[in-house]
C-alpha cells in the first residue's frame, strides 16, 4: 500500500489491520493482537544478546548470520508498529468485549479487593467464569479466558491494582479469593460456576481458595503453582536470596523499584556482598540499606511449622477438595517441586482425587511464552512443543461445556519422556518405572570421580570431603544454567560415575536414596544433580534446579533433627523433582553430591542452632564428612525394547 496507493505507513498498518483482524474469530483476533503487541523492548533485547555473541568472533557462519539479520528484521518491524497497534486494539476490544477495570469487592472483614471483569460481547446466556488470582499488576489472560467463551475475571492481593492496605504475600489471599467467588457466583452474567487458573502465585492462590471451599469453585488449573514454605521462599527448608529480593519487589510500589527488580547485576553484588562479609544470613537487608520485615517473619519459621500450614492446604485438609484439578510443570522449573508435592499430597490423603498431572522438558517461564525448540542449549523433542495455554482451556471445556477430554491427559501422570520423543502415561509414579536401579557409592576411581557400581563393594570404604565454611575466596561463583555442556565444574562436590548403559533404559520418575556418613557438624545442606553423559562426552541434566535439602529436615520437613557430629548414621531422602529421559547405550549415569555453600543461599554452618542466626565465625573449624560405601541411590528405571 505503501508503494502502489503513496500511503503513509501508519494509514497502511491501520487500514490492513482493520480489514484483516475484525474478520477473525475471538480467539484468533486474540492470537494475532497478542503477537502484534509484543513490546519492542523485547526484539531489541534479543538483538542486542544476538550482537553481544558476534562482537567477540572474527568471522560469522551463514546461519548465525541470516540468524543476526531475521533479529534485526523483528526488532525493526515491531518498533515501526509498535506505537500504532495499542489504539487500534483498543477499538478492536471495544467492539469484542465489555470491560469492567473498577470493581472492588468487600470481603468479611471489611478489605476491598480490586478486580477486572471481560465479557464477550456475543454471549447470550450466563456463562462459567475463569478467575486469576494474583499479586501481580496485571491483565495478562482476562481477555483470553473471554476469547474462550469464558467471562475473565483478574482479581488482585490487597494493596494492588489501586486496592487500600498494604502488600502481605500469601496472609489473605486464600480468605480473599474465596470472597471473590462468592461474588462472581451472584452476578446476573454468571451461571454460578467458576474455575481458578494461574501460574506461580496465582497457582498458588487457587489452592489456597480450594481449601476455604467455596461453593461455587468446580475446578483449578494452575502451572508451577507456589507451595509457600515448601518450595519458595525456600527449597528444602534452605532460604534462597531470590526469597528477599521477591518480597522486596512486591511490597514496594515505587515504579523505580520495579527495574531495580529485573536488575541481575545489582542482586548478584548484594549476594556476593553479604557472602564476603561473612554476616548473619538474616543481616542481607541491613546491608541492602533496606531492611524487610516480611523477610525476617518468614525466616522466623524455618520448619513447616502452623505459619506456612494454615496457607494452603495440609495433610487431611487435601482429602476434602474433590473438584477436578490439572497440574502443568516441569523437569527444569524451579517451581517443580511445590507442583509435585500439590499432586502427591492430594493424592495420597484422596485416592480418588480427579487430579491431573503434566510434566515435560520445561521451565518456569513456559506458560508465558510457550515451550522452546532450544532450551538452555538443550534441543527439546518436538512432541514436547504443546500449546499448554490450548489444553489448559480444553480441559476447561471438558469441565464445564462436557467436550472430549484432550487426548494429552489419557493418564493421571502425563509425562514427555526426553530423548524418545514421546509421551506416555501412568497411574502413579513408582508406576512410571518398572522398579528402582540400584547404584551404590563406591570410593574406587572413575575418571574424575568415583564409581557409581550396581554392587556393593565387599570390602568397607569412605570417601572423605572437607568444606571450608570461612572460605570466600570463591564469592564470584555462580553455578551454570546451561542444560547441555561439554564439561561439568563441580564446587564442593563429589561426582559418581556408572559404566556405559548396555541396553535402551528410561528413567523415570523421583530419585530416592539414603546416605551412610559421618561428619563432624550438627547439620549440612546438601545437593544431588543427576546427569546422562552421552557416549561423546557431553553432559545432559535430568533435572533442574538441584535438588537440595537441609539433613535436620530430610526425615521430616516440619520437625528439626539435628545430626549427631562424630557418629555414624543414616539419612534416606526422596527428591521432590522427578525426569523421564530414555538414555542410549554407551550413555553413563553421573551423580553429582555436594555441600550448599554459595552466596545466592542460606548458609548452614552446622551448629544446631538457628541457621540465619549463624555467621562466619561459627564456620572456624571446616566441615569434614566421610561417605561411607554403603551408600546408594536408587534410579527409577526400565529397561527398554529396541
């Protein structure tokens, strides 16, 4: 247009886009105007990484090249359309659905909660509503759950979205949600029914609303849904920087905060601040220049105890919430591990829950933009490249409008088995594999480790490890992200490595273990990675995060159990993150154990007493364990026909 009719670019954008986008159905024109109102903030970013990796290199390849000018490409279109899309969606969405952006809804005690409500337009009855619950300032699905044949509702924590009162993450939210139901359930536009849905804290809320069982709650969908004192703000019952940072962020509304928060570099100097200045753990806001009160409460409670029980549900409480539930996480969110314990807890105190479990090669930001081809270096299989936002609202449909169940979801456990490109299905989990894989922990040499041995070994023996506590020589260490790698730098770890697979094998499903040692201390925090090394060298992690837990905490997470220094004993563990990998011949098994001591974490320094109360100078005397050889892990495993 802009060459045949000597048109302005903009004219030619608005006239395209009004002659293309209104002719779609709701949920395509969604698509399509979420795409088109993509920031070119984040082009310009990618352009930016995608230069950074060049400048160094004295020649380009052809792919990374035609790779360069497509990143230019992108960042050039939206910054031309970029400025013009908004007001055009914004007639668009006038004419697709009403919009009510200033409801406040009472609750018992006399709070007022902001919310947004989207109708479609084309309704012609009372509908099913779709409610997102969350901390968060924004409006990210309302219009999608609308673009459903959903009403969408955002509801939002006291003290958001212009709502009176003051940010307290998790307090109200389960009380709060449940007032917001009983609202929706009222309204002339609802047919009474409601779902609550949401990734992180807002899978988080819909749990917490699910244990107030209101009325009207027939179902929840959450993705990686926060499990408050289980995986956030800590991880087996070890407090995580990220913890201080999160909270600081949420509790401030100054806009200035908000990129503060995005600012890597600014949190990495505050992490190696406190971890060279050997301090008290519970010291990191004192030397930030900004105290947080809510930080300190939650380190005031550092077993599972009554403060982080009564925040969603506990032990029987689960046995009551019988509405259906799909839970969507996976092998390399952070947030895995309050997914699982979600769907085992229900699980184990209802047999007969109607809950649903899928899990793949994801992280935590997959529900945002949707599975990766490449993810952390790592080539994802391509059956794993599923819509999740497109199942999420099947299964809806299948709650409320009585469609087919989504072929995805034939099991109770619905799992991507990397490497074989598949999914596959399960009752349970010890149903995934066909037993466990025994593997002790054998002294003898292996490579740049120790052997990982199918038997134990008739002769006793130890390894011994020693951990500098004081040491902070290595403050600028951080552990790599890369899910693939050609090498693996362990620091304060020991590696354990099998002989070469002879047959296909899958693992699948939790690793469980216990450990026979002896150290010197009251309590160590420890880590286990799991990898494949494949036949050519390279290194890839059958989860991620590591899986880490505080020994006092391993039997029990709301009951402290010190260790006994100087004696020999037994800690069995079963990690809260679960794989599916099917490993080649020729593949080795690698397990990586070690000590958390990093700047990015609570440091344990073994005195029995409060953790975040102990210092540097409680870390004198090192840290010294001998593992014994009666150590063993046990793999979920099977073997595989060819």
């Amino acid at each position: 247009m802009e060459s045949d009719n000597r048109v302005a670019f903009g004219e030619g954008f608005a006239k395209a886009y009004r002659d293309v986008v209104p002719r779609l159905n709701d949920q395509e024109a969604f698509a399509v105007t979420q795409w088109l109102g993509t920031s070119p903030g984040v082009y310009r970013y990618a352009l930016q990484k995608a230069f950074e990796q060049q400048r160094a290199e004295d020649s380009i390849g052809q792919a990374e090249a035609v790779a360069l000018v497509w990143a230019y490409l992108y960042y050039d279109a939206y910054r031309s359309f970029g400025p013009i899309v908004g007001a055009l969606d914004v007639e668009e969405d006038h004419r697709r659905y009403i919009v009510d952006g200033q409801v406040l809804i009472k609750t018992r005690d006399g709070a007022s909660i902001a919310a947004v409500v989207v109708r479609p337009t084309s309704a012609s009855a009372p509908l099913p509503t779709l409610l997102e619950f969350t901390i968060y300032d924004s409006l990210k699905y309302a219009k999608q759950c609308a673009s459903h044949g959903y009403v969408g509702i955002v509801a939002y924590t006291r003290g958001v979205h212009g709502s009176p009162g003051q940010v307290v993450p998790y307090q109200n939210d389960g009380d709060d949600a449940r007032a917001v139901i009983d609202w929706i359930a009222k309204q002339a536009w609802s047919d009474g029914r409601v779902g609550m849905y949401g990734e992180g804290y807002a899978g988080f809320a819909a749990w917490a609303a699910a244990n107030r069982q209101p009325p009207a709650l027939k179902a929840i969908a959450t993705s990686g849904p926060s499990a408050p004192g289980i995986d956030v703000p800590m991880g087996g019952n070890i407090f995580q920087n990220s913890g201080y940072r999160w909270s600081s962020y949420v509790t401030n509304s100054k806009a200035s905060d908000e990129s503060g928060y995005y600012d890597d570099a600014l949190w990495r100097a505050l992490d190696q601040k406190w971890y060279s200045s050997g301090a008290r753990y519970r010291d990191i806001g004192r030397l930030h220049g900004k105290p947080n009160p809510i930080f300190i409460r939650w380190l005031n409670h550092p077993s599972y105890d009554r403060y982080w029980q009564q925040m969603i549900p506990y032990r029987e409480q689960f046995a009551r919430i019988n509405i259906p539930i799909l839970t969507i996480t996976g092998y390399y969110a952070g947030s895995e591990p309050g997914a699982l314990y979600y769907f085992t807890q229900h699980h184990r105190f209802n047999p007969h829950a109607d809950h649903t479990l899928v899990i793949g090669p994801y992280d935590d930001a997959v529900m945002q933009r949707g599975p990766l081809a490449t993810l952390q270096g790592y080539t994802v299989d391509s059956a794993a490249i599923v819509d999740l936002h497109e199942l999420r609202y099947r299964w809806f449909d299948h709650v409320f409008k009585e469609a087919a169940m989504p072929s995805l979801l034939a099991g109770r456990i619905n799992y991507e088995v990397m490497g074989a490109n598949e999914w596959q299905h399960a009752a349970t989990l010890d149903a995934m594999a066909k037993g466990p894989l025994r593997f002790y922990l054998d002294p003898a040499a292996s490579g740049e480790g120790h052997r990982l041995a199918l038997r134990k070994s008739a002769k006793a023996a130890f390894i011994r490890q020693t951990v500098n506590l004081a040491d902070r020589r290595d403050a600028g260490w951080t552990p790599s992200t890369d899910l693939i790698s050609s090498s693996l730098a362990t620091h304060n770890d020991i590696m354990f490595v099998s002989e070469p697979l002879t047959k296909l094998t899958e693992v699948n499903g939790v690793l469980s273990g216990r450990l026979d040692f002896t150290v010197n201390k009251m309590d160590l925090d420890l880590n286990i990675m799991l990898y494949e090394r494949l036949a050519g060298g390279d290194y890839i992690r059958l989860f991620s995060p590591t899986y880490e837990v505080r020994a006092s905490y391993a039997r029990d997470r709301v009951r402290r159990h010190l260790l006994k220094s100087g004696e020999r004993q037994e800690l069995t563990f079963r990690s809260e993150r679960m794989t599916s990998r099917r490993l080649q011949p020729g593949s080795r098994l690698v397990l990586v154990l070690g000590v958390n001591k990093r700047p990015d974490r609570e440091i344990n320094y073994g005195t029995g007493e409060d953790v975040s109360e102990e210092s540097i100078a409680d870390g004198r005397i090192p840290l010294k364990i001998r593992w014994h050889n009666d150590s063993y892990v046990d793999m979920p495993a099977r073997r595989v026909n060819p």
